[in-house]
C-alpha cells in the first residue's frame, strides 16, 4: 500500500509538470521556411536559440545535449533526437527518445510517458523477483560450497544479493557519462530513505536498543563514503586510483566487520568460560545468574512467505531467511547453527516410495505457485501473483537455482537440462543490448545460433548422463551459470530503468538527481523497506538495522567504484563527475545531515531507538523531499 500511494503521488507530480512543459515546448522555435524559399533566416534564429540555451545548461552544470530537444519545435524534435549522439541510448534495447518524439505523434506524449511508467514498474518488480529467487539463492549456494564464514558471506556474496538491483542501477548509470545524475540521485536518495523512514520506520514498529559498537561502525564507515563523493563531486573528477580508493575502502570495512566480529566471539567465549568457572567452585547456595543472550545473537525462525514468497517445490524458503539471518550473524555472530526455516515438512513426504515422470517433474518445477501457499493466501495475494506468474516463469526458464538446504540440492533434470538451452541464450542476446548475439560469423552464421547449438549438445550429455533423482557430481556447476544469468537479467533490467529514466528527464525537464532520488531510489528500496519492517515487527529489530546501513556502504562504494572503471575503460582514464545543479547538493548534505544527526542522538540517547526518535527520522525525510522538489522547480535557487 505504500508503495502504491508513493508511485501515484509521484504519477500525479509528473502529470502536472507533463502539461505544463507541453504545454509550453510546443511553442519552441523550429525552422520556419523564408517567404523566398529558403529557410536561411529561420535556421540562424534556432540555432541562436539552441546555442543560447546550450549556453545556458553549461552555466547550470548540465552537459547533456539531449535536454535541449524540448525547446524545439515537435517537428524538429525526431530529427534533433536522431542527430544528437546523447539521445542515441545505445545501452538498451529500446531507444525511448525516438519511440517519444519519432515512433508516436506529439499528441500522444502523455500516453507514452504513463507506457513508459507502467514499464518501468514492470521493470522493478524483474528486478526484485531475480535479486530474491535467483540471484541470493544462488549466492548462498556458493558461499556454502566454498565454506565461507558466516561474517565473510555477509560483507561479500550477500551484500551483493541484497544490493543487487541498487548496484547494478547505479554501475549502469556511472557507466554513462550523461546519467551519472542518475546514479548519484539514486544512491544518495537511497541513503536517505535508509537512514530516515526505514530506520524511523523500524524504531516506530519495534523500539529497541541498537548494539553501539556495530552501529558507531556503520555510521562511521557510510559517513567517510559520503564525505568522499561529496569531495569528488566538488573536484568534479575521479582518477583510477580515487576509484580503486573507494574499493579499497569496501575491502578495509570487511576486515573490520571480521576482525571486530573475531573479538567478539572471543570476548564472549571468555565471559563464558569464566562464569562456568566460577559456578564450579561456587557453594551450591550460592545463586550463580543466568547468561542472556542479546536479541541479535537469536536467529530468526522465519514462517514461510512471511518475507519472500516461495515457488513451492522449485525453491525452498530456506535461501531468502539464510540471506537474512547471515545479515544479522554479520554484526553479532552467534555461536551455533541455527537452522532458519524448515525446507521439507515430514508430514507431506510420501508414505511409499514414488517415482515421477520425466514429464511431471518439468511440468511441476515450472509451476510458480505453490497449491497449499495459495489456498491460505488473500485475494490480493492471488491478484498479485497472478500478474507475475509470466515474469516468474520466463525466470523459472531461463536461471537455474542450487538450494544447499534441499536434499536434492533442487536438482530437477529435465528443467536443469532445458537450463543449458536457455541460460547461454540469454547471456548472448542481453549482453550490449545483444550486439555480439546477432554479430554474423564469416557473414553468414549468427553466434546466438551457435549458442544455441552448444546448449543443445550440453543438454544432450547432461540428459543421457543423469537421473531423476539423484544430482551429478558437478552440480554446484548449475548455481554458477545461474548467478551469471540473474546477473545479466539484473543488469539488463536496470540498463532499460536507467534509459526510461533518462527519457522521463529529458520529456518532463526534470533532472537525473531527482529521478534518482525518487523513482529510482524508491523502486529499489522499498522492496528491503518492507522486509526489514517485517522482521522488526517478528521481534529482531536489531539484525533490520543491521541489514539497513550494512546494505547502503555496500552499494555506494560498490556502485561508484565499478561503475566509474567501467567508464574509464570505454573512455579516458579521468572520469568528469559535473553536479546537475543545487540539488546534487542538497542530496549530499541531507545525507551528511542525517548521518551526524544519527551518530551525535543515538549515543545520547544511550542508544535506545524509540519511538520520538523514529517520528523525528521520517519528519526528516519529510522536510527533505519538500526542500528537494522546491530546489528541483526553482523555489529555492543560488
């Protein structure tokens, strides 16, 4: 319900702003032929105008030629947008400026831009169904394959299966030299709406007492990150080893997490050791005290879909709680394993051994809903799920998923056979937009049908190999081709978010900070918004803070850093980073703002979060966006 009331206020914001602008850039001075035949004059009076208010978006620190589109005439607009090489959107599969202004008449721009927006939100709901059924699943496969710690899993493989929409949003978006507003809104917006309404959020919901040492942490560690964009952004530079700096500074926050990690175990084992000592040699009158256990040192026994929805017999609910309770062992560890959720109930395994067909077993692994989940499940539910079986199911095709906690691992023959078909196609055709896919060997033969070909050949071995009921050796195999897959749909998702984006800025003369910090920032977080919520309200408000600002310094420092390399290596060694005005501003000091407000109240506060302190979290928020959108339309200005 709140993201659906946060998208139709931002729905209404653009509507107003649309008509205003078409209203208005119908207007613009195109080329009007001379009364003699020649269009001489009208040519040198738009091309004033063109220089003039080129001129004018160089002094506002906006270099993107694009935006000058709308101060032309609507018959001038498909001709700009295909002579303009910053309209060409060669990163994604659509070239939304020319479905705008060349594919559909001018009259129809509003029609386009609410597609476009339904699109988009198709496009978020593509990338949390792969972050949490295929990408995390995955990734807690192979950190259990490769005996990873618990506290080196969580800084590493499942930072980046929490973050994944958020990274590869904003690594698209650095990658590009004109959306790097984008990125930039998104990450700052994000962190943000972290540190204020999911905090406040959970403080409201679960008042609790935040661990002091973890949180000093996380504050300090998201702080320096800040303060290091915001200096970047000043210079309007970043070097290879400025960037290299911001991987560097991830790599020393993991050695931290570890290392603080190890101390407290040992002071822990420590502390237990000696009361055990002591209640030895103690008179037996004597009242030796209890040892408690703090609230995050408990893992949570999650219900099945109580924070993701699970596929049923595909994949077990097992991958999503891991992922959350490692981000809860990530900042108090505890002692023993704790299984999180039971995978298979004993009370419906069969009574006599069953055998089931080939035919069953696909028909079966590629149905995305579960009977006994949909019969306890709300018609809301229902509706919901229904509008997404599709995209689950072009999913369920294409990504193959490990589940360690199965004993079969989710080993399903035929459909894990048909993987080695699907899975290299996608790869090929939403790599670059699928350039190399359609790239003609010796002229005649298409790459994607020698991938194809192989698939064939690799399914055929596997096939003849293999059984039903028993997984292959080199099954682990399976979870790395699948997190290849999901990466690449992640990414080719958020490539099309970052160009429906840029072509809403362009449309409605908004700028990239502040789609970034709304419809960006708030598509990719209101996801983790909602399940941190969750667990606070099932009693772990701790681990849902953890997961909070743990998630945030993943991404920026992630973000930034892949993506800046990224852009080096298409282009020059020295990335330009030019703020889009005030509002890039304003982002980095709310964020700064909001940091110090937390690392200064929370100690005060002996660092209770109640619920005083979370009103005051969201009524921050708050008095940002409004400062945000009067800088954005020009109430406030230098």
């Amino acid at each position: 319900m709140t993201s659906r009331v946060v998208f139709i206020s931002v729905l209404l914001l653009l509507w107003c702003h649309c008509r205003h602008v078409l209203g208005s850039g119908d207007s613009g001075i195109g080329i009007v032929p001379s009364p003699d035949g020649s269009a001489d004059g009208a040519d040198l009076l738009s091309m004033g105008t063109m220089v003039d208010t080129h001129s004018a978006m160089l002094r506002q620190g906006n270099t993107d030629e694009c935006d000058i589109v709308m101060n032309l005439s609507a018959a001038d607009r498909c001709a700009f947008v295909k002579a303009t090489p910053d309209c060409s959107m060669e990163d994604s599969f659509i070239n939304y400026l020319k479905m705008a202004f060349c594919l559909l008449p001018p009259n129809l721009t509003p029609l386009t831009i609410t597609l476009c927006i339904i699109w988009l939100l198709i496009l978020f709901i593509v990338l949390g169904l792969t972050a949490s059924k295929f990408f995390c699943p995955n990734l807690s496969a192979i950190s259990s394959s490769l005996r990873l710690t618990h506290n080196v899993a969580g800084v590493t493989f499942l930072a980046l299966g929490n973050g994944a929409p958020d990274v590869f949003s904003a690594t698209v978006a650095f990658s590009r030299p004109h959306t790097a507003g984008l990125a930039i809104g998104a990450l700052f917006g994000a962190g943000i709406f972290v540190t204020t309404v999911v905090a406040g959020s959970v403080s409201l919901v679960k008042p609790f007492t935040v661990a002091s040492r973890p949180f000093l942490r996380d504050v300090i560690f998201y702080m320096a990150a800040v303060f290091w964009t915001f200096i970047i952004l000043y210079r309007g530079t970043i070097s290879l080893g400025e960037t290299l700096g911001y991987l560097g500074l991830y790599v020393v926050y993991v050695v931290t997490v570890i290392v603080s990690a190890y101390i407290y175990s040992h002071q822990k084992h420590s502390a237990t050791r000696s009361s055990i000592q002591s209640s030895t040699h103690a008179p037996a009158d004597t009242h030796v005290p209890e040892l408690q256990t703090s609230e995050s040192d408990q893992a949570p026994l999650l219900s099945n879909g109580s924070i993701q929805e699970g596929y049923g017999n595909n994949h077990s609910h097992c991958a999503h709680s891991t992922k959350l309770y490692l981000w809860g062992v990530l900042r108090e560890p505890i002692q023993s394993s704790v299984c999180v959720c039971a995978c298979i109930d004993s009370e419906y395994r069969p009574l006599l051994p069953y055998c089931e067909s080939t035919s069953s077993i696909l028909l079966n692994s590629l149905n995305p809903v579960d009977s006994r989940t949909w019969r306890r499940k709300t018609w809301r539910w229902r509706t919901v799920k229904i509008l997404k079986m599709p995209l689950e199911l072009l999913l369920l095709l294409t990504v193959p998923v490990v589940d360690p906690d199965k004993e079969d691992r989710n080993w399903r023959r035929p459909l894990n056979c048909l993987h080695l078909i699907t899975a290299p196609l996608v790869c090929v055709l939403t790599f670059s937009s699928g350039e190399y896919g359609l790239y003609l060997i010796e002229g005649q033969f298409p790459v994607w049908a020698l991938t194809l070909l192989f698939g064939l050949f690799l399914s055929a071995i596997v096939f003849l190999t293999t059984s039903n009921d028993q997984p292959p050796a080199y099954h682990l195999v399976f979870s790395l081709l699948g997190f290849v897959v999901s990466a690449m749909w992640i990414s080719a998702a958020a490539s099309e978010v970052v160009s429906i984006l840029h072509m809403l800025g362009v449309v409605l003369s908004l700028s990239n900070n502040l789609l970034g910090l709304t419809l960006l920032a708030w598509g990719n977080s209101i996801g983790d918004c909602f399940s941190d919520i969750t667990i606070a309200r099932q009693g772990y408000p701790r681990m849902a803070l953890s997961a909070c600002f743990g998630g945030i310094i993943f991404n920026m420092l992630i973000g930034v850093g892949i993506g800046c390399l990224i852009q080096m290596f298409n282009n020059e060694p020295v990335v330009t980073l030019e703020p889009e005005g005030l509002l890039t501003w304003v982002l980095a000091g709310s964020l700064g703002l909001s940091l110090v407000f937390s690392f200064i109240l929370v100690p005060l506060r002996c660092f209770h979060l109640g619920r005083a302190y979370g009103i005051f979290l969201l009524l921050f928020y708050v008095v940002f966006l409004l400062v945000a959108l009067l800088t954005e339309f020009g109430f406030i200005h230098t």
